[in-house]
C-alpha cells in the first residue's frame, strides 16, 4: 500500500538504484565530472532524505510550495510546513486505520460457528456468514465446525488389525482378560465449551471413553460380554461418557458407540475355542436328550393312562355284568317259585333257541321212522351266506370276544342244562 502511495504521489525510485534517497545530487555536480567516478554501491537508502522528499510531494499537492523552480534554488528546493506534514501523517495513519478495521471481517461457513474472544476472554458466538470482529490484539476468533460426526477409536487404529494392546486388553468381574476395540461417534453442541473448558478436547473424550468401558466390562461377566451382552455394553458406555463429559461442560454429544471387535487375547484364543466348542457340546448333548425325553415321556405317560381307563372300563364291565345276572337269576328265581314247569319249560325252549340259532348243525330224530324229513334248506343257505360275510378273509385274524360275557354264556347254559335236566328226571320219575 505505502508503495502505491508513493506512485500515485509521483515518486518514482527503485532500491537497487544507488542515487536512491540523495535527491537531486545528479544536477548539483560540476559540469565535466564522470558519473563514473563515484562508486556503484555507497551503502543503504537514505531514509531522512526520502523522508524530506515524501513531504516535498506532499505539501507539493496541498500548494505549500515555497520558493521556485525546481531543486536547485537557493540550495534548499521545497521546504513543507508543519501544516503540510501533519495532513501527510494524518492521511497516512487514515490509511493504516482503514486497513486495522478491514482485517476484522471474517466469513463462517454453514455447519460451523466462530467463537468471539476479546484479550482471549470469550466473549460471543457467531452465525454462519459474514461476520466482523474487532481486529487484534483487541479481539481474535476461531472457527469451529459444529455439524461434522467426529470418531474416536480405542484399542485400534484405522484398522482393527491394527490394533492398541495397552487401550485394548480389560479384565472383566470373573477376573478374566478380554480384547475389545470400538470406536465412538460424537458432535459439538458448545463451540465455547469445546474451545475454553478442555486443554486437549480429542485426547480428553478418548481417555473418557477408555475409562467408561474399563468400567462397565470390570462389573460384568466375560460370557455376558463376549456374546449376548455386546449391545448392552455399548449402551452403557454412551450413557456414562455422556456423564462425564456433561460434568466436565466439554459440550459434546455422544451419537454411537460402535463395537468394532471383541475377543480372548491372542494368546489364549486357541484354548479358548476349545473351551467354547466343549460348550457347544454340551449344550447340544443336553438339548438332544431333552428332546428324546420330551418325546418318550409324553408317550409312556399317555400308555399309561391308556391301560389305567382301560383296566377302570374293565373293572367297571365286570362288576356290571356281575350285578346284571344277579339280578336276573332273582327274578328268575322268583318266577320259579310261583310256577316251577312253566319256568322250567320256557328256560329249556329259550335255550334250544339260542343253540339253534347259532349253529348250521341239524339234529334229526331217526327214532320214531319218520319217513317224511324236513331240512330247512332255506335257513341253512341264508345262515351259510352270514356265516361267509361275517368271516375274515385272513384266516390268522381273529373277532375279539368280551371274556366276561363268554363266561356269563357258559354259566347261563350250564344252569339251564341243569334245569333242564333236572326237571326231565323229575318228569321221569
């Protein structure tokens, strides 16, 4: 800027021209003498002698000329007064003023924030656009960026191949050491708590990650962790780093805790494996055998329920059929006494009724001669053509026949044979 102040003021010079700063010493030379003479290089500008001609030019512009012509009158060319100067001073500091307040603008882009600190106290926070502060040293800023997800990763680095050891290997409630990485999503919701409440922001949630995990894997089991309780340990890693980020007013927000790997250590995995395929195992071992059990028991317990109602039908058939030929051999008994041939009679025809119907058997009576003999051929043919409808074609299946009721048959027909017979020798008597 002062250069181009120079130009527009008609001061034409360059700092490798060694007659630079000495005015006009060319034409105060005799007339005869070699420029040659003097030598090329007599040292740095003089900077009083271009002070003097800066003010020359100066009151030059503003009419404060004094005396004529050009350098050489009386030996002291132009000569501004005080008057002269100061307005050059004053233009001068204007400019650098102008300047001072033009370095106080500053443009935030979208998704950020800047934070205003006067002598490095905040002092307020901006919009995103454009923006101006007071230039330094009275105040200063800096832009933060407020909508980008920041990671932060523990136990691993870029890689989960890569991994930390020292941040990596935890021991859990059993006493057993695991390897985990993760890595944690966070955001800034305080520019100004992100700037001024931590030394270090990044290093501080990386620690407070560290430390929250040591914490929730140290009060649970190694199982819980390695298989059904992954989820649940990131949550509960947010949920603590979230509180000790709120009381330390670091202004970050914790979006996700992501579990990248969790495992034995490498030097114990194949024991380990081992261990966890004995397990798997026996795991299986267990559910076979409960499932056999689930299928033999059902069955055995509905057999046995099967013969017990069975044995109880059986029971209670008996006892029916029991109490059912006691009471009819009452009434029979009854009916005998009031007339005994009668009684006798009709139990000897109902029981050549049933023989009868029973069997395709012919009995004839050969002794009286009778020449005329009558065959009920139409019974037999309808008896044979039941006979061949009722019988299984499988010669080896057998009818299944009530034992109770043959047993009842048979004393029923022993005690009429009895009857018969006995009312037949008193007849023959």
């Amino acid at each position: 800027m002062p250069v181009s102040i120079f130009k527009k003021f008609g001061l034409k010079f360059s700092l490798n021209d060694p007659r630079w700063g000495r005015g006009n010493q060319q034409d105060e030379r005799p007339q005869g003498q070699d420029d040659r003479r003097r030598p090329p290089n007599d040292g740095p500008p003089d900077l009083e002698q271009f002070w003097n001609e800066f003010n020359q030019r100066l009151a030059r512009m503003f009419g404060n000329r004094r005396g004529g012509g050009n350098g050489g009158n009386n030996g002291g060319g132009f000569r501004p007064d005080a008057k002269g100067t100061g307005i050059g001073i004053g233009i001068f500091a204007a400019i650098l003023a102008f300047l001072w307040l033009v370095s106080g603008f500053f443009i935030v882009q979208e998704g950020q924030t800047g934070v205003i600190m006067t002598f490095g106290r905040y002092s307020h926070t901006t919009t995103p656009g454009f923006n101006w502060r007071w230039p330094g040293p009275i105040q200063s800023h800096e832009v933060v960026n407020i909508s980008t997800v920041r990671t932060v990763e523990v136990g691993y680095r870029n890689n989960v191949r890569n991994k930390q050891p020292k941040e990596a290997l935890m021991l859990t409630d059993d006493e057993n050491i695991i390897d985990i990485q993760f890595a944690v999503q966070y955001r800034l919701k305080s520019a100004s708590d992100w700037i001024f409440s931590l030394n270090d922001p990044e290093d501080t949630v990386k620690q407070v990650a560290e430390t929250s995990i040591r914490e929730i894997v140290g009060r649970s089991k190694m199982d819980f962790v390695l298989y059904e309780g992954r989820e649940k340990v990131a949550f509960d890693t947010s949920q603590l780093m979230q509180q000790i980020l709120d009381r330390y007013q670091s202004g970050v927000q914790i979006t996700n805790v992501t579990m990248q790997g969790v495992q034995p250590p490498e030097q114990v995995q194949a024991s380990f494996d081992d261990a966890v395929k004995a397990g798997q195992d026996r795991e299986r071992l267990k559910n076979e055998g409960q499932a056999y059990a689930n299928d033999v028991v059902p069955r055995a317990s509905g057999a046995a329920s099967r013969l017990q109602q069975e044995s109880e039908g059986y029971r209670s058939r008996v006892v029916a059929a029991a109490e059912g030929d006691a009471s009819r051999f009452k009434q029979i008994l009854t009916e005998y006494q009031k007339a005994p041939a009668i009684t006798r009679e009709r139990l000897y025809l109902e029981t050549m009724q049933q023989v009868f119907s029973s069997t395709t058997k012919v009995m004839m009576d050969t002794k009286n001669n009778n020449s005329l003999m009558y065959l009920p051929l139409d019974k037999l043919i309808s008896e044979s053509a039941r006979t061949s409808r009722t019988t299984p074609a499988n010669p080896a299946a057998t009818i299944p026949v009530d034992p109770v009721a043959v047993d009842a048959a048979a004393r029923n027909s022993d005690a009429r044979t009895r009857d018969i017979r006995s009312a037949r020798d008193r007849e023959g008597r």
